[in-house]
C-alpha cells in the first residue's frame, strides 16, 4: 500500500476527508449522548446517528467529485 503523491496537500484540501472528520465528531457525540440522561440535554436519540450517516454519505460523493489542490 502507497500513498497518494501529495496525500499532506489532499488531507488539508479535500473535502472528503474533512466530511469524514465531522462525521466521526458527530459519531463520538451520538455515544456520548448514550452515556447520559438523554432528557436532560432534550435532544432525541439517534439525531447524530443520523446526521453521521447523512455526512458519510455526503463524505462518499466527494470522494468521487475531482477535487483541485491548489
């Protein structure tokens, strides 16, 4: 397995891979929320579930959308 040639360039710039970042931010949110009185903070179980698999999905078409490295 190789990286790719300008992967520092491509891990600040792309689009992908800042989706894939939040959607892990998101994922840690949702297991934090199981750790606690869901009542309490009033926010529904499941909703950054969700909206992970919602930034995933958007992480997977960027991935796919040529993207510039300037």
């Amino acid at each position: 397995m190789h990286l790719v040639p300008q992967w520092r360039a491509l891990i600040r710039r792309a689009w992908s891979i800042r989706l894939i970042l939040i959607a892990g931010l998101l994922s840690g949110c949702e297991a934090g929320l199981s750790l606690a009185s869901p009542d309490l903070l009033g926010i529904p179980r499941g909703l950054f579930a969700g909206l992970s698999a919602l930034v995933t999905a958007a992480a997977f078409a960027a991935r796919l959308i040529a993207q510039r490295m300037e």
